[in-house]
C-alpha cells in the first residue's frame, strides 16, 4: 500500500486552531511532572504572571483544562443566578452559541442585532457589523430596575472576521450609569489584536490556547476583574469544577485544585517566552500587516470582504464572500484537495455563502502569500470569476514594508 503522507508541510490556515511552532511543540514534548511538587509552583506561577501580561491585567487569572467553551460557562456561572436576564449583541456564530450556553444554564438572554441590510448578505446582515454600543448604552438606559446583571459581547467575532470595539461597550454601560457586570469573549482576539481587560474595564475576559497564543487545543482563561469576584460571592448558579474560589486561592501559589493540563502549561510557558519576549506592540502590529496584505488580495479578486466596516476589520481572520450559487464550501473542499491547504468553513447563517483565511499566530508573509495562492488557483478552478490577481496584491503589499521586528541588515 502507498504511504499517503502528504508532502511538505500541511497550510492550516483556519481562524484556530493556528499553527504550533516546533517550538512549543518540542516544549510541550518534556516529561510530565508532579503537579503537586515545587517544581510545578514555578511552573503555574510563571505562566499565570504571563497571563497577567497578555490580558493587560493586574488582577487573578482562572486557567481551566478545557476548551474554550468550558470559560464561557465559567465566566456566567461563577457570576450569575438562575432566571438573571443578559444582554448579548449577535455579531456572529460565537455569539449566538455563547447565548445558546446561556440559556441551557437557564438564563434569560435578550439578544441584541443590528438593525440595518444588506444587499450583500440579506441572510446575515448583522454579521458583516461590529457591537453597536450605543444600542447596547439605549437599551441600559431603559433597564432602570437593573434587570440586567450582565453584557456578553465577543470581542473578535470569528466566524465573521469583525473585532468589535470593546472600550466603547464600556463607555456606553458608564454612560447609563448601569451596574451590569462586562463579560468579553476574546476567545480569538487575545494575543493578536490588542486587548486590554483593566484600562477597558472588562469585569470577565474569556479566551482559549489555540488561537493567538499559538498552542494546540485544551486549556482556557477567565480573566478577573475586583467585581467580578465579588460578584461571584452571591451567585447562584452551581458550579464545581469551574468555580474561581478555590482556583484563585490555590493559583496563589501556582497550583491548581485538579491535575492541570501540564504539557500544555509547558507550551503555554513558551508561548509567553515568544510572545512577551517580542512584545504584544510588536505582535499586533505584525497582525495588522498581515490582516491589510490579505484583505489587498480579496480586493484585487474583487470578492467582497465579510466584515462591511473597516474600522472592525479583524487583524485575526478575513471572510470572504462568494457570489449567490457558489458553494463555498465546495471550493474550500477542492482547495483542501488539491492544495493541502485548510481554510475556515462558513458558520449557521453563512454556511456555503462565505469561507475565512487565517492569519494568525505563527505565521509569516510567505505562508500567507502561499495561503492566498492556494485560495488564487482554487477559485479559478471553481469558475470564480475574479477581477484580478490577489497575488500580485498581496506581494505588493509585503513587499512594500518590512515585517515589524524584521531584524535590520
Ligand atoms: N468563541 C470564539 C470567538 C471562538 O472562536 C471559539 C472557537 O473557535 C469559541 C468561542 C469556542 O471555543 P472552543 O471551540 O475552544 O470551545
């Protein structure tokens, strides 16, 4: 039989999981310790103080073995009690699975969309739009009883590619003078876009490991704000296993009240080496720049960009949107084929109408110049009919100022 391992290396190029440097990947490869020794305190020590850092926060960071939707529970049941009403805003796929979460915990979610059209994407208007905080400010301002115990937006909304503009939430909850709690999703925000949870005064910040920080799947982040412990003293909803109390109490001193994930904490470790050791300014600009060379080579197609508003343009992830009878995601499967190049699906509203590039993590302008390539020859072979080569966009684009923190001759 024929050995089918593909050659060269496979272009993962969805919005997260992101490529794992070898790195981490050899980091991650140690031998797994007692988590309960003195070695493993500096270990979580290390990586919470990290943590502290890329979240922009002074305050306790919650790690869980989990995926990320294992901190989304986290974030409303360490804080909420059974029939409290959130306000969420639908900016995308995450945001309506986040509310779904709500719900079955037995919440009452008052779901927030855009009010607008869209010629583009009838189906979906709201998913081409950033959070609208003056919506949010109008609909705060009404809730005099303060029914309201929280507002639940997601920062970089990835099955849309639109990063939502965080502060201006919390100036519009200031603004109505509101008591709600602020929970963000920055599930794939963190440690690509900037993202500051003390100075935007973010109550729960929630993120995961396979995005920005470059690791593979498993473990998670809460991200406390002083409120939110306080908070989590009178709620009511049950929790165990998520529960901050003894987490935070027992992270003090580095360790967790279950076996942590320890060869992910290893890779985690890492991560910060690289991550912190560049500098986050560094790191997003990087994400910037790669973000506007992809988006020069969907303009060149002339495809139309999923997020309609430039100031919300994700530096994470580009949807692109193909045109009424094109299946996207056949295109993405002949793609897949023929290029061993990954490239994200559509999500609900959008299946089929939309696919997303990846630029993210550990990447560089040449993967991504072969990511847009694959995608080039793709849509060709799809009988696309494209306006220009997108190649020829982005090479301009990147060649046209060096990579930030490029070493000098
Ligand atoms: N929120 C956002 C914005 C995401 O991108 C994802 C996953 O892609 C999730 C939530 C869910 O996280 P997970 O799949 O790690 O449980």
């Amino acid at each position: 039989t024929l050995d089918a391992h593909p050659s060269g290396r496979h272009f993962l190029q969805i919005p997260g999981p992101s490529p794992v440097p070898d790195r981490i990947l050899r980091a991650m490869s140690l031998p797994t310790i007692d988590h309960r020794g003195p070695e493993f305190g500096q270990l979580g020590k290390r990586v919470l103080a990290g943590m502290q850092q890329v979240f922009q926060t002074q305050h306790p960071v919650a790690i869980y073995p989990a995926s990320g939707t294992g901190a989304w529970e986290a974030a409303l049941s360490n804080t909420l009690s059974p029939g409290d009403t959130v306000l969420m805003y639908e900016t995308g796929h995450f945001a309506t699975l986040w509310r779904r979460l709500a719900e079955r915990l037995g919440l009452e979610v008052e779901f927030l969309t855009w009010p607008g059209s869209d010629a583009v994407l009838p189906e979906a208007p709201g998913w081409r739009q950033g959070v609208r905080a003056d919506l949010i400010e109008e609909r705060l301002s009404r809730d005099t009883a303060h029914r309201i115990k929280a507002v639940c937006v997601v920062h970089n909304e990835t099955s849309t590619g639109v990063t939502s503009d965080i502060a201006a939430v919390r100036r519009a909850i200031d603004a109505a003078r509101h008591p709600a709690l602020l929970m963000v999703d920055t599930i794939s925000g963190l440690a690509s876009a900037d993202f500051r949870h003390d100075e935007w005064g973010v109550d729960v910040s929630v993120s995961g490991s396979q995005k920005g920080l470059m690791l593979p799947p498993g473990i998670s982040f809460n991200a406390l704000s002083p409120k939110a412990l306080e908070a989590s003293r009178s709620a009511k909803l049950p929790r165990s296993f998520w529960a901050w109390d003894e987490i935070v109490e027992m992270s003090a001193g580095g360790y967790w009240p279950y076996t942590p994930n320890t060869n992910l904490l290893y890779g985690l470790s890492e991560a910060l080496d690289i991550l912190l050791g560049q500098g986050l300014a560094q790191v997003f600009a990087r994400h910037q720049r790669w973000a506007a060379g992809v988006r020069a080579a969907v303009n060149a197609w002339g495809l139309p960009i999923q997020c309609a508003d430039p100031k919300v343009y994700s530096p994470v992830l580009t949807g692109v949107i193909l045109p009424p009878g094109v299946d996207a995601d056949a295109v993405r499967k002949l793609i897949h084929q023929r290029f061993d190049l990954s490239l994200g699906t559509g999500l609900g509203k959008v299946k089929g109408r939309m696919f997303r590039m990846g630029h993210l993590g550990d990447s560089n302008d040449l993967t991504l110049l072969a990511m847009v390539g694959g995608v080039e020859m793709g849509l060709k072979l799809a009988g696309v009919p494209l306006a220009g080569s997108g190649v020829q966009a982005a090479m301009a684009h990147f060649a046209a100022s060096p990579s930030p923190g490029t070493p000098a001759d």
